[in-house]
C-alpha cells in the first residue's frame, strides 16, 4: 500500500502532496522565522536574505538542466521504450550538474570574503563573523543545487508524493534541528549555518537515491551518453537565458537594497518578502503538478486535452491565488504581529509585505501560461520578456529605493509583475492555445480577481479587527475570511465548478443505486 501510493502518477495526489510539502515548509518558515529573529537577531537573518539572494543568483549555473530534466523525463515516461535513455540521461546531467555545483560553490567562497568586507554594512557582527557564515553557505550550496536537480527528474516522472515526503522531512530536521541548536549549543550565527550544511549533505544524497530508485529498470548500466546533449541542447540553452534574466530580475530589488539600505533594514525588508512570497507556496504545487502533465500531453499531441486541463489549472491557481493575496494585502499588519509578536518589525514591514504581495500575486497568474510555454519548447519569450521587464527594473528599482527606502523595491516589484500580467498573455495565445486569450482574462482571472478584491476588502471594511483578542482569534478569522473567499470565487469558477458538480454526482450515484 505504501509503495503504491509513493509511486502514484495521478494529477490529483500529485496536487494534494506538493501542497502538502509546500504548505509544510511555508508553515515551519512561519513558525520559525520569529523564533531565528529572537536568537540571532535581525542582522542575522538579513544575513541570511544576502546569501540567498546570492545563492539565487549563482543558480544561473543550473543552466536550466532541472527543468530539462523534468521535461524529459515527463516526455520519455509517456511512451514505453525508452527506460535506458531516461536512465542515460540522469547519468548524464547528473555529471554536468554537480560540476556546477561546485563551481558554483567556489564563486561563492571566492565572494565570501569580499561581501563581509565591502558590501554588507553590519553594527554588531563582526566581519569575520560574517565572512565565516558565507564561507559555510558556500559550501552548504554545493550540496543545494544538485537537490533540485534529482527533484526535476521526481516531478518528471510525477512522483510528487515521494518528492514531498522527503522534503517535509529534511525542512523539519533543518528548522527545527537549527533552533535546537541555537537553544542549547550556541547562539552563534556559525552555528546555524553548520546545521544547515549538515542537512543540505543528507538531503542531496536522499534525494538522488530517491530518483535512482524511481527510474525503470534496464538491462544496461546507465552510461555517460553525449547523443542525448545533442537531443536537449537547444531547450537546455533557452532555460540558461530564462534563469539568468529571471534569477536577476526576481533579485534585483534585493541586490539593490542590500547597498542601499543598513542590514538591519535589510533584514526587515527580508521578513516582508518572506511574507510576501509565502503565495508562491500555493503557486509552486501546482506548476510542479501540471508541468509534466503539460509535457505529456504535447509529446502525445493531445490539443483538446491540453486545452481543457489548461483553463483548469489557470482557474485552480486565480482560486487560491488572489484570495491568499489580497487577505496578505489588506491584513498584513495583523499577521506580522501575530507572526512575530513585535511592534517594530510590523512598523518596518506590513507596508512593503502589502506591496510585494500584490506583485507576487499577479506574477503567479501567468505562471501556467509560462509552464505552457516551456513545455512546447518555447524559451526564447521567456528570455527575451524578462530582458524588457530588467531593463524596466533596475531603474525603477533605484529611483524607488532612493525615495521610499525598502518600500520603492516593493513598488518596483509590483509595478513590473502588473505589466507582465498586462503584456506577455498576448504573445503567448497568439501562438498557442489560439483563440483563448479572451477567456483566459475573462473566466480565468479578471471574474476571479473581482470576487475576492471585493470579498476581502468587504471583511477589511466590516470587521473591527483592532477591536479582537487575543491575537489567535484574529487568525481564526482571517482563516475564515480566506476561506469563504475561496468558496465564493470558486462558484464564479466554470470549469472548476463543473469538475466539482461531477465529482459530487460520481460519489452520490452508488449510495443511490443501495
């Protein structure tokens, strides 16, 4: 029963299990987060926001050989026959992957001791302190990158559930295991980053023999086979440019801010794009679910399908999208105080998580589009969009911040993600999916993004949440507020309210026929 249920293909485990996983890690960021910024303070954890920014900018490197992974494996599954070449590929990518890796790792150390001296600007770590932590995260990201890679083959292969288990375990033993750490070993900044290398090494190591063991079996051992870089190269190619261009305009307003702001404002402005890209925690499971089933299907050349499961997963993310996003937009200051308890960071911070959220959400909007895209093969929009919308960036960016501090890299964020939302669908229906853009807009996301703007905003206008205590009650109700929000927008669903009406009658019809 539970080899059955690890190895399930089905779209609908595939979903719940990538929530599941992505919602556990989005809660035990919730949980812990508060607990870091207590036991190292808020230098510490802006710290911790340079180095993933930096992190992410290395990741360019990847050269997109994940989702290449992914896509492949998603394509080479759907027909029998090709279990060697699937086999062959992972032996191939993995090699070009951990080479990477460590040079990745290497440009990070070499880095390291350049940040600590001219670039962060900290009052009560010392700088060798904070060269020590850049050097251990170096490290720690050889181990990093090549998790996400066996975690593309996973999703190729649609094995979400095995995928997320693994990840529900190592987030816990990472946050938990480094709060432990804090508490009882030292509360040296150090000392967390050795418990994150720790985890990072086991779970690179799992995460391969996870994938290995997923692989169909062949008669052959799996060899080292230039014939299928030949067959990759140009989507490979494409995914390079869409990383690096992507990688620098997701973290821009970072690398700005990081200059332009203290670490202490820094770190702040951290907490407030943790919250406000807590949506892609939503975002995330469903890219990773439809994806590969995307690939599938235009491998098999099943257009009607492929429309069909497309309005259905546009609907699905505008569903628990825009709700989450607008309850983040109107009651950020409620949840940061009952996410930290503390009156200053909910000073520095509610403003900004509004912003950012608004731009994370519409962002999320053309996130199927975009897997669309990549699953056809077509990389080059996606290259050349994100060019536009960085040149737009980085100006913005800087004007912004130079006038409003950490909230201008909120405007700048919103600003881009709003023209995005407003150019790139064009592009995309006029190619494929003919004809749809109309419905896209209409039935996809303007009727849903109504329903909730007016849901929530009617909840912000009636509810004297300043009134409420304790605190846990404030979030009861803003549960509720989500919820019902989410209930209301579904019903102004079509396809979505449909596929429900169907799953209802399937399940009434036996206990009729009794």
């Amino acid at each position: 029963m539970l080899k059955k249920i690890l190895y399930t293909t089905s779209l609908k485990a595939n979903i719940i299990a990538n929530f599941a996983g992505n919602g556990w890690s989005a809660l035990i960021g919730i949980i812990f987060v508060p607990l870091y910024l207590k036991y190292i303070g808020a230098e510490g954890y802006g710290l911790i926001g340079i180095f993933a920014s930096l992190q992410v900018v290395l990741s360019l490197l990847d050269s997109g050989l994940s989702t290449t992974l992914n896509k492949e494996m998603a394509r080479m599954n759907a027909t029998p026959g090709n279990e060697q070449r699937m086999r062959n590929l992972v032996k191939t990518l993995g090699n070009i992957y951990w080479i990477m890796a460590l040079a990745a790792g290497f440009i990070a150390l070499c880095l390291s001791p350049l940040l600590a001296n001219y670039w962060v600007q900290p009052k009560e770590l010392s700088t060798q302190t904070v060269t020590y932590a850049f050097i251990l995260l170096s490290v720690s990201m050889v181990f990093q990158f090549p998790t996400s890679f066996y975690s593309g083959g996973l999703l190729g292969l649609q094995r979400q559930v095995m995928l997320n288990l693994n990840r529900v375990f190592f987030a816990t033993l990472k946050s938990a295991g480094a709060l432990l750490v804090l508490i009882f070993i030292s509360r040296s900044i150090l000392a967390f980053f050795c418990w994150t290398l720790f985890v990072s090494v086991l779970q690179a190591f799992s995460m391969k023999i996870s994938l290995w063991r997923s692989l169909p079996a062949s008669p052959s051992a799996p060899v080292y086979d230039k014939s299928e870089l030949k067959n990759i190269w140009r989507f490979a190619a494409g995914m390079l440019g869409i990383s690096l261009t992507a990688v620098l305009l997701t973290q821009v307003d970072k690398i700005i801010l990081s200059k332009v702001l203290s670490l202490e404002q820094f770190g702040y402005y951290t907490v407030a794009c943790t919250l406000g890209l807590m949506i892609y925690q939503i975002i995330g499971p469903l890219s990773q679910s439809y994806f590969p089933r995307f690939s599938a299907l235009t491998g098999l050349n099943r257009g009607e399908e492929l429309k069909n499961i497309f309005h259905q997963g546009c609907q699905l993310v505008s569903v628990l999208v825009l709700p989450a996003t607008f309850v983040l937009c109107f009651f950020s200051k409620e949840l940061i105080f009952i996410w930290t308890h503390n009156a200053e960071t909910v000073e520095n911070t509610w403003l900004v998580a509004s912003v950012y959220a608004v731009g994370t959400g519409f962002n999320g909007l053309l996130n199927i589009p975009y897997q669309l895209t990549l699953a056809h093969g077509w990389t080059k929009l996606g290259f050349y969009q994100n060019i536009f919308f960085l040149c737009l960036m980085i100006p913005l960016t800087i004007c912004f911040s130079l006038n409003y501090g950490a909230l201008g890299g909120a405007i700048s964020w919103a600003v881009v993600n709003v023209l995005y939302f407003s150019i790139t669908p064009s592009l995309i229906f006029n190619r494929l999916l003919k004809g749809e853009k109309l419905h896209w807009y209409l039935y996809d996301c303007i009727i849903p993004l109504g329903v909730s703007f007016t849901m929530v905003y009617l909840a912000r206008y009636f509810i004297p949440f300043g009134a409420i205590r304790p605190y846990v009650l404030q979030l009861g109700i803003l549960t509720v507020v989500g919820m019902i929000t989410v209930g209301a927008t579904l019903l102004f669903t079509k396809s979505l309210r449909q596929n429900l009406l169907l799953m209802l009658q399937k399940k009434r019809r036996p206990q009729n026929g009794i």
